[in-house]
C-alpha cells in the first residue's frame, strides 16, 4: 500500500507543542544529557555507494542506531533520557530548587530517585532503555511484556535489574496493563506511545530521538532529499519528521513513514484521517513494529510533516537484513535486526512501483537518508534469518579494511 498525505492539517504549522518538543532548543538538551552519559558516542553514518549505484539514486546513508549506548537500539536515546529528566523535575520539586543534569550522582538526587519507580509495555528495546536510564539514576523499574516478546529479549532487560512482568495478548494489551498497575501502585509510566491526557512523556521520549538527525545532519556531504523512516506506535518516524521540518523549513526532505503491512496503524490512520485501531492478525517478524494503535503525538506532527505513508511486506525486512549483511561492490555490512531495515525496504518497494516512484520524484538526483533503528538486537533470532551471526557479519568489514 503506498499513500499520499492528502490530510486536511497537511503541511500546516506544528502544533507549539510539538514545536517545543522537537526544536533547536530540546535537541541542544538532549546532546547536552548526552554528554553526561560514559559511553556516549556519536552512532555511525554509513555511505552505501554500492546500493546507490544498483537502486539509481545518487547517494544514500544509513545512520546505524545499533552502536547507541550499547542497547544496540535508537530507543536507547528515548526511554532513559525521559527517566533521567523525569528524577531531575522531582528532584528540583523536592529541593525547591532547579537540579542540573550534572548533579545526578549527588546523594541528595541519588536518595529521591531510589524512592521512584518507573514503569512501561515494551517489544523489547524501549523497555531496555527504560530499565538501563533506572539503573543509571538508581530508581526502580517495571517492564511489563507480552506474550511475543522471547526470552533472549526478556533477559536483555531484565540485566538491568528491572522487575519483569508478563501480560497474555499483544503490545497494546500491555500498554494498557502497564498503566493500569502503574496507577494503582503510583508508579510512573514512561511510554513510547500517547493517549487522552498522556503526552508529555511520550514527547521527551521522542525529543530523545531527536539526536539521531542532528548527528547526521552534520556528517552528510549535502542535505537529503528524501527520508524513509519505519513506524510502529510513530514515535521515531514524527521525531525525524518534525525535527527535520524545524531543522529545515521549505527545504525539508521528501518524507516516507514505512509500516508492516501486517501491523499499519500509522498507514491505516493516514487513510482514515484521524487514528484508529486496527485489529490483530498474524504477527510480523518485524516486531519492534508490531502495534496496532497509533501514539495520538506521533500523528498530530505526521499528518502535518509526512509526505506519504506506505506498507512493506515480512518478507521485504528479511530481503533487507541480508542485502545489508551481503552488500554489493565495496559497501560496508550493516548488521540490522528485523525492524532496523525496513526504512531501505521501503525506498527498495517505492523504486520498484513506478507509481510511488513517480510521486515521490525519487531518481538520479535523489539523496536518500534512512536509519538502521536496531541491531541484532535478538542474536539468536538474527543468525536463524541471516544464516550468520552479528559477529561473523560485522568481522567481515574488519577484514575488507585490514
């Protein structure tokens, strides 16, 4: 499926939320909290000539989130930094005084922090990031998960001492039994997803994303004119979007929001033009993307700043995670789980229809940016579809450069 934005709100001004939320001001913010953390560094931009060449477009980089804070996600940018603003705001409520991020390790904000506990529904890496940002802040954490989440995944979070909970049914289902238990027991929920009268702190998970785009802004020979980013809640692919947007203004890239055909909430709610539900079916491999209900944030600032909105297939994702592992000519491997690809899948789909090609104005002059949201984040899982695993596939770049 392949859609434009014909949306009423399209390309209208951002909401001054959502303005604040991703602007100049927030992203210094978030480098800033950056700066604090010990194995902080900059994720690779990596230049696929190779892939250009046989796709037809001029250039196209890949920002590979699997090298971020050593989650081997971009959620590690999200959910930790919105549990380490959200210790600061009660520390300077308790103190009655403004607390700086540099005061974190102080034993004043160290014994506030040990009296909270965070909590959120997780696929798998946001709930890692929650629990690492606990962890590193000493609050407490509960990640509840659902039945389709695996062990190995599971057993990543739980490494950072959080309580794990398990809930029957899908993503969405533990979302909502996350916030329910949250509200009784007086935790705070820190989601990736939005709903009635619960934005802000999906929106400082988003602002965390927002370091992504600034990183590679800077390190890109010339402004791309096209961006394909994948979605599941939305959260990453408005965080781009609206980033960008303010970043860039009226020369702003072409912007593609990409769904699993088997779990388009995103797609789905652009063709109905307001959110909705969509029911659930056979799961995707694609599971970090697997939601069946759009965050209501992340489709305010997509139904202003997406362009188009499309679906690719289970079997695009695997294509991709073994192009990127195999690359033609000289193009470095990339090593990009089930969901970390699916931007390239959909800029592969739109070039192969000569339809979405045509309306995305995608050709030789095109300079493609997309971002690798995951390593082999499920090692296990990775090997079995690559038929290598992460670190065969990473040595082999050792070797083309020794």
């Amino acid at each position: 499926m392949f859609l434009m934005n014909t949306n009423p709100s399209y390309k209208a001004p951002l909401d001054p939320r959502d303005a604040e939320t991703l602007g100049v001001e927030a992203a210094a913010t978030v480098e800033r909290f950056l700066s604090y953390r010990e194995n902080n560094a900059e994720t690779p931009l990596v230049s696929l000539p190779g892939l250009a060449r046989n796709l037809g477009v001029s250039s196209i980089h890949m920002k590979d989130e699997g090298f971020r804070l050593g989650l081997g996600s971009f959620k590690a940018l999200g959910g930790s930094y919105a549990v380490i603003r959200l210790v600061l705001e009660e520390a300077s409520r308790q103190l009655s005084r403004l607390v700086d991020i540099s005061e974190l390790n102080t034993p004043e904000v160290l014994a506030i922090a040990k009296t909270m506990t965070v909590a959120c529904a997780t696929d798998g890496n946001h709930g890692r990031s929650v629990a690492q940002g606990a962890q590193l802040v000493g609050a407490n954490a509960a990640i509840f998960v659902h039945w389709g989440v695996s062990d190995e995944r599971v057993a990543a979070i739980g490494r950072f001492g959080a309580e794990m909970i398990r809930v029957a049914g899908t993503y969405d289902d533990s979302v909502k039994e996350a916030a329910r238990v949250a509200n009784e027991r007086g935790w705070t929920i820190v989601s990736d997803t939005s709903w009635p009268d619960y934005e802000r702190i999906p929106g400082l998970v988003m602002q965390g994303y927002t370091a992504i785009f600034g990183e590679a802004l800077r390190k890109m020979p010339e402004t791309p004119t096209h961006v394909f980013v994948q979605s599941g809640v939305g959260g990453i692919a408005a965080a781009a979007a609206g980033h960008l947007a303010i970043l860039l203004g009226d020369e702003r890239p072409i912007f593609t929001v990409v769904d699993p055909s088997r779990a388009a909430c995103i797609v789905e709610t652009a063709r109905a033009g307001h959110p909705v539900v969509i029911p659930h079916g056979e799961p995707t491999i694609m599971a970090m993307l697997e939601c069946y209900e759009p965050s209501l944030v992340a489709w305010r600032i997509l139904s202003r700043v997406a362009d188009a909105f499309m679906t690719v297939e289970d079997t695009d994702a695997i294509a991709v995670m073994k192009r990127l592992a195999n690359p033609i000519d000289s193009d470095p491997a990339v090593v990009s789980g089930e969901s970390g690809g699916v931007g390239l899948a959909g800029l592969i789909r739109a070039i192969g229809d000569p339809a979405s090609q045509a309306a995305l104005n995608l050709g030789p002059q095109s300079r493609i940016l997309l971002v690798n949201t995951e390593g082999a984040t499920d090692p296990s899982r990775y090997a079995e579809i690559v038929g290598e695993t992460a670190d065969e596939v990473s040595n082999r770049n050792l070797g083309a450069s020794a």
